[in-house]
C-alpha cells in the first residue's frame, strides 16, 4: 500500500522520421545595376520642421515636465523634514522621560 510506484519511461512506438539533410547550394553573384545619371540636386532643407503650433507645444510640454518633477522633489523634501521633526520631538520626549528619573 505504501510502496512507491516508479515511473518508467515509455518506448517510442511507431515509424520515426529521420532528419532532414541540408545539402549547400551554390551562391551566384549577382552584377550590380548601373547608377543612374540624372540625380536630383539637394534642398537646403532641415530635417525637421519646427511651426509655431508645435514650437508652443514643446515648451508647454517641458514647462510641465518641470512643474510635475518640481512638485514631486519638494514634497519629497517636506516629508524628509516631517519626519526629522517628528523623530526629534521623540527623542526630546524620551530624554525627558529617562532624565526624570
């Protein structure tokens, strides 16, 4: 009842597939096509465009990047100093405490 049943490893049944061969082929060069002659001449043009529409969003999109870390880092340093403040009314309160007695 309590002997443990180990599993064995069943056999493959039926035709197996043997693996496929990979024979190389050959690699033919291929000729490059001939450059064309007539090209195009080149605008004096930057790559990218800056209108006024998106010149305004880009600096509101920055001035509220700024706003969002700003905030972020002064409530950071508020509750840095919440908690200094609040440790040193505890241990003001405990050195009174065990200077009493």
């Amino acid at each position: 009842m309590f002997r443990p049943k180990v599993p064995t490893m069943p056999q493959p049944t039926g035709l197996t597939t043997p693996p496929a061969v990979v024979e190389p082929t050959a690699v033919t060069p291929h000729a490059p096509a001939p450059a064309s002659t007539a090209a195009t001449p080149a605008r004096n043009r930057p790559a990218v465009q800056l209108t006024p529409g998106t010149v305004l969003a880009l600096v509101g999109g920055g001035t509220a990047v700024v706003l969002v870390v700003g905030a972020v880092l002064v409530s950071m340093l508020l509750a840095v100093a919440l908690t200094a403040a609040s440790v040193a009314v505890c241990a003001l309160t405990v050195r009174s405490c065990t200077a009493r007695r």
